[in-house]
C-alpha cells in the first residue's frame, strides 16, 4: 500500500508510468540492512536509513535523467524507456555491492496466536506503519502548504505555475517523498519475507494495479484499491482452490484486475472518493 | 567450446532478434504504439511452434501457423486494447505477457508447465554434424529475416506505410483524413505479433528446449533496446542495432574472463546497458540511423527538379 501511495504521488505528477520505482523500493530495503545489519545500529533507525536513501535516489535520477529529457520534449513511451534503464544501472549496482544471493534480516519476529490464526509480529508493525504513514501523508498533503503545492501542481501546472507555486521545487519534493516512501515500502517487503535485488521488481506490476485502479495521482484511491487487490488477491486463491485451478493464477489476479480497470474505467476509483 | 561453432551460434541469435526487433519497429518506430509485452508473442509462436512440431508436422508449415496464431492473439488483444493511452497500453501489455507466461507456467497440462518441453529437431538428416545443422539453421534464420525484412519495408515504404507514420505523428489529423487510426493499429500490431511469432518459433527450433522462464519481461526490453538504439522507423538501423546489441551482450560475455573487478561483470554489462540508453535518449533520441523519408514518386520528382534549379 505505501508503495502504491509513493507511486501514485510520481505518476500524478509526472504524469509517466515510473519503472525505476522498483529500485527505489530495493534501494530502502539495502539501505535498511546496511544499517541495521552491517553497521549494528538497529532496525528503527533502518527506517531513517531507507527514508533518506531513496529520496535521494529519487531526486538525483529526477534531476539527472527525467528532468533533461523532458526539457528535451520526450515522450511518454521516451521517459519510460529511460526508467526501465535506470532501473538497470541501480538494480545492477546493488546487485554488484550486495551479491545477487537473498539476504534476510537476522531480527526474531515474536508471533502469537489470536484464535485459530498466527500472527507475527512483523505483519501488526507493517499494519501500524501502513496507518501511521497514511495518517501523516493525508496531513500533509491536506494541511501543509507544501502538501497543497503538491495537489495543485499534479492538477494543472500551468495553474500552480501562475498562483506563485515554485513547481520545481514542488516536483524535486515530490520525487523525494514519493521515493522515500517506495524505499519504507521495500524495506516492510524485505523485513517480512527476503531481501534481493529483484524485490522491487517483482511487486512493481501489482502495484501498478494498485495505483490504476485507485486512479492515477489518487491518494484515497490508491489506499482503497490497496485494500481491495489485497483482498480480491487473497480470497481468489480460495476460490481458485476450490475451482481446481493453480494457485499459481494468485500473481494473474492482480494483472487482470489491472487490465480490467484501464478497460473499463481507466480513472479508476476516483471518483468515488471525490467527496473527500 | 569450438570458436567457429560460437559465431554460428551469435549469428543465428542476430538473425532472431532482428526479426523481434524489426516487428517493433514497425509497432513502435513507424506507428508509434508502445508495445511492451513483445515478449508474450515471442512466447506464443515459440510454444504453438513447438506443440506442432510433436504433433508431427513439417517445420515450415509450423512456423506460418505460429505466426497466424501469434497475429490473431495480437490481433484480439489489440481490439480494446489500442483504446487506451499509450502509457496506459504499454502497462496493459506488459502485464498481458506476464498472464500469459502465468498461464503457460500454471497449466501443467498444456505444455509441461514449469519443466518446459524439449523441441524435436526439426532440421535433421543422416550423417549430419553438428556444424552443419548449425549452417542449416542459419539459413532458415536468415530466410525467415529476409522475408521479414522484405515485407516490413514494402509495408512501410507505401501508401499504407505513409497511412500509419501520419497516425503516429498525429492521430486527430489522420482521422481527419478518413483514415480510422483504431483499424490501421489494429493492423500493424496483428502483424508485428506474427512477425515476432516467427522470431519465437525460429527460437523454439534453434534451442531446442523452451521453458517458462525464457520468457521474462527482460527480453522485451533487449527488443527495444535494439530498435532505440538503430533508430526507430529506420528498418536498416533496426538490423543494425539488433547486431550491435547481441554483440555488446556477447562481448561482455567473453569479457568476463579477462577483466579483473571486484564485482560480477554480469552487472557491469547491466550498468552500461541502461546508461547507454540514457545517454541515446539525451543525446540522440533518433538512434544511429535517423528515419529516412518514404520514396515516393512525387518526392524524386521534387529532388529532380531542385537539381536542376
């Protein structure tokens, strides 16, 4: 879901599916362990370590690579070519410093039971951050003026550009949050199950479903239609279970899910959140 | 391994890819449709191909069913499809070839799943070497590419080709011309679908053995890496981009042994892949070779009479 909310937060603004958001997912997490792990200083301040790091990865490739190209008129399909091969440089970069093999995090989760159902400690954490990010995101971008900046810009620039908004600062800001956040997403990812160059890469599409069907820019959106694929996805293995068929289809759920909202209604949920 | 064998084996994968590549260009280069699930139709001519083949067939029936199964699927997909954004379609396809390698990987029944299936050779005669099957499926490669090649040229050096470069360069204006943008892309992709097709079944035959995991999105990306790199709508720039790549990957292949670095130099060749591209798309987003005008009769009218102003 963090991931889905960062996600939704670029693509609003640039308006260009962002592909390298894997990495900024995969980047959190390394920097997470490289913290917590290498240097010994614990996993809460892991968070500050993956917060920092893809923010600053997410403003350096802004700068670096987005920001030239669309000064130079490139097109949507240009802009995503050029994330894809960012992803490569950083995927690759960290696969070469940390070794392709899986790593995990040596902490012991404590698990309990509630009822019939085990628990682990790391899932009611995932929870609470899940909460309390979304909490501190809906402040800031309803309360602060930054946050209004942001809304405004996503919008209609030229709009923001002429009520005195400084839009690029604005749109550095927001690649800094929207990768700092895919960074905190990475590193609940790896904490729960492995850490591995490709973690970003293998959630990146059902996140994707998540940012389309919750509309594209949709902050609300992008929280309800995380709740609803998470759901869909988990309930679709019972039924498919039941229908004989692989569980493997779990992966297609999301994708058709996917494909069915940009069929269908390629706004996505937002309207239905419009009220807010 | 023999040396020789080794640049048989490049040329023959060249000859594959350009194929990929050239059906890209005529999806992205000449029509402008971002189309990023390629490596689902490579998928489907290589299974259809390989399926056909244990049935018994003969190989080159096989590879122009591939290629009709390959174009009706693009062809269905395409219908609603090509509706949409091209952000939004390239996502669509995207996940549409991660489904289909799902599919293909889940149900068991169909082609052995996730243990993949072993492709009967196809091109075989008594008392041949190795070398020389080898030369054999150089010749169909290249047949097959020179067919290909031929065909993606007359297409786009004609009337239709003119049709289909307006639609990419403005689709309200070709609309306005009478020409219905929904028809002419639904073409163009059923026919890039079976192009690849083909570039899939030539696979299917040449490895010998196909598996769900051959089919990762990452082969998409090779595709359009070749096509960005020779230069979108310039078929030439394509065969030459297609070489160039499979070439870099091979080069740093051997590399590999000799170059001393602290890390894997299989992510070095990453790392330099995506710069490279970066740095095409800065500085030279028209690739090697630029787009050429089409040949018309008017234009070498025109080029005649400035000559002799």
């Amino acid at each position: 879901m963090i991931s889905a909310v960062a996600l939704t937060l670029i693509y609003g603004l640039s308006r260009f599916p962002n592909f390298a958001h894997a990495e900024f997912m995969a980047l959190g997490a390394y920097m997470g362990y490289f913290v917590a792990e290498q240097l010994g200083l614990g996993f809460p301040s892991s968070f500050v370590a993956a917060f920092l790091a893809s923010g600053a990865l997410g403003v350096i490739s802004y700068k670096a690579v987005f920001q030239p190209l669309a000064n130079r008129g490139a097109t949507i399909i240009h802009l995503m070519i050029a994330s894809i091969a960012l992803g490569f440089v950083v995927r690759h970069s960290i696969g070469a410093i940390w070794n392709w093999a899986p790593l995990s995090f040596s902490l012991a989760w404590s698990s309990f039971d509630v009822g019939m159902v085990r628990v682990s400690g790391i899932w009611l954490w995932l929870i609470l951050a899940a909460l309390v990010l979304g909490g501190i995101m809906h402040l800031v971008l309803v309360r602060t003026k930054i946050g209004k900046a942001i809304r405004a810009t996503s919008g209609n620039p030229e709009l923001a550009l002429s009520s005195g908004i400084n839009i690029n600062r604005v749109t550095l800001t927001t690649w800094f949050i929207g990768a700092a956040l895919a960074g905190i997403a990475g590193l609940f990812r790896a904490a729960g199950t492995r850490l591995s160059p490709l973690l970003g890469w293998d959630i990146l599409l059902p996140t994707f479903a998540v940012t389309i069907l919750g509309g594209i820019g949709s902050f609300y959106g992008a929280i309800g239609a995380a709740f609803i694929i998470g759901l869909v996805e988990n309930v679709g293995v019972v039924i498919l279970a039941r229908l004989g068929l692989s569980t493997e289809y779990r992966m297609a759920i999301a994708f058709v899910i996917l494909i069915l909202t940009l069929l269908i209604r390629p706004q996505g949920l937002t309207r239905l959140f419009r009220g807010t | 391994m023999d040396p020789l064998i080794y640049i048989l084996d490049i040329i023959v994968f060249i000859g594959i890819f350009a194929i990929v590549a050239l059906s890209l260009n005529l999806e992205y280069g000449f029509t402008g449709l971002g189309n990023f699930g390629k490596v689902a139709f490579f998928l489907i001519g290589a299974y259809t191909y390989a399926l056909l083949i244990e049935a018994g067939i003969h190989f080159i029936p096989c590879i122009i069913i591939a290629a009709l199964v390959a174009g009706l699927i693009g062809s269905l997909i395409s219908l609603p499809a090509l509706r949409l954004r091209e952000d939004y379609l390239a996502i669509v396809t995207l996940a549409f070839g991660e489904i289909i390698r799902i599919v293909v990987k889940a149900e068991h029944g169909l082609a052995y799943g996730v243990w993949g299936m072993t492709v009967p050779p196809a091109i075989f005669w008594q008392g041949a070497s190795f070398r020389m099957t080898l030369v054999a499926h150089i010749g169909l490669v290249f047949v097959c590419l020179l067919v290909c090649f031929i065909f993606v040229q007359l297409v786009t050096n004609s009337p239709y080709g003119r049709v289909i470069r307006a639609i990419r360069e403005d689709e309200v204006a070709a609309a306005t011309f009478g020409k219905s943008r929904l028809k002419y892309k639904a073409q163009v992709f059923a026919m890039g679908s079976a192009i690849a097709g083909i570039g899939g079944a030539l696979f299917a035959q040449y490895i010998g053995f196909i598996e769900p995991y051959m089919f990762m999105p990452m082969l998409t990306f090779t595709v359009w890496i070749m096509v960005l790199v020779g230069g979108p709508a310039n078929n030439w720039g394509t065969l030459v981009g297609a070489t160039l790549v499979q070439l870099f990957s091979r080069g740093a292949k051997i590399m590999k042994d000799y170059l001393v670095v602290p890390f894997d130099p299989t992510d070095l060749q990453y790392i330099l892949l995506g710069l490279l591209i970066i740095f095409i798309l800065l500085y030279r987003p028209g690739g090697i070779f630029k787009e050429r005008p089409v040949k018309t009769k008017a234009l070498e009218r025109v080029s005649q009479w400035k000559e002799r102003s």
